[in-house]
C-alpha cells in the first residue's frame, strides 16, 4: 500500500511531512536551531567583538551594547534569554543596571552572568542582586560559553 505524502500544520511550516517510502514516521527536514538570545554589556570594543563572534559560533545570538543606558532601552524592547554583564560601563554603572533590572517591573527577570575587571567586593555586591556566575577578566570564552548556558537553562 502506497503511502502518500501527508501534510500536517507543522509540516507545512516545512519541518515534518510522511515520505511515501513506507514509513509512516514523520522525517525532519529543517531542523529549527534554538540559539539562546545574549544581550552582552561591555564597554571595550575588543573583547566584545571578539566574545561576539566566539558565542556566535557557539550558538548563540548575541546583541551588543557598550553601556548600561543602552542596555536598558534593549531589555525594555527586545526578547533575551540571559545577560552578559561587565561591572565597569559607562552612562550607568552594571551595579546600578542591577538595581534597576531587579526593581524594573516591565522587564522580565532574566539570569546575569558577570565578566569583570572590577574587585571581588565588588562582584560580591553583584552577587546580592540574584548574579548566576561570576567570570573575572581575562576569562576563557568556553567557560562564559558554558556559563551562559546554564544560566539559560538552570537560572
């Protein structure tokens, strides 16, 4: 018995559809990627291309802003899964981008991962504000890597 090609919902978004190869199983033909969204606060240019292109090709889809102000208005109109944060940005400090993430209402609670150059009082203070982890510079970009994906997971 000749199986005909059978079209669901799902399968006419281009992801499933039954073969007429005898089997009844529906094939995945495009796979859909989930690429956990990185929102990365850093002020030095260098280090947040560069981290940029790492996580990129780790999976991730990375936005990144150079200071808190504009790190605010992002998380106010765009959807993330987690944030890259350094303590030591301009126009408003990551202690103070804390405080206000946390006290904003009309921004979703999101997991932070920290990459610091600043002192350990100060990543400590961080840390009172709900901090997943803490990455001191220089950091390796696997362990941020792995670091954000817990976050997104487990945070």
């Amino acid at each position: 018995m000749r199986n005909t090609a059978m079209k669901s919902q799902w399968a006419s978004d281009a992801l499933f559809d039954l073969t007429d190869q005898g089997s009844s199983l529906p094939r995945l033909h495009n796979p859909v990627v989930m690429r956990e969204r990185v929102l990365m606060v850093e002020d030095d240019e260098a280090l947040r291309t560069g981290m940029a292109e790492h996580l990129d090709a780790r999976g991730f889809d990375v936005t990144c802003v150079a200071d808190g102000l504009t790190a605010l208005e992002q998380l106010l109109f765009a959807d993330f899964d987690v944030i890259l944060l350094d303590l030591g940005i301009p126009r408003m400090s990551g202690q103070k981008l804390l405080h206000e993430l946390r006290r904003e209402r009309e921004i979703p609670r999101l997991p932070i991962v920290l990459l610091t150059g600043s002192d350990i009082q100060d990543a400590e203070r961080a840390a009172r504000h709900g901090v997943f982890a803490v990455h001191r510079k220089p950091a390796k970009a696997r362990h941020i890597a792995q670091s954000l994906r817990s976050a997104v997971y487990y945070g």
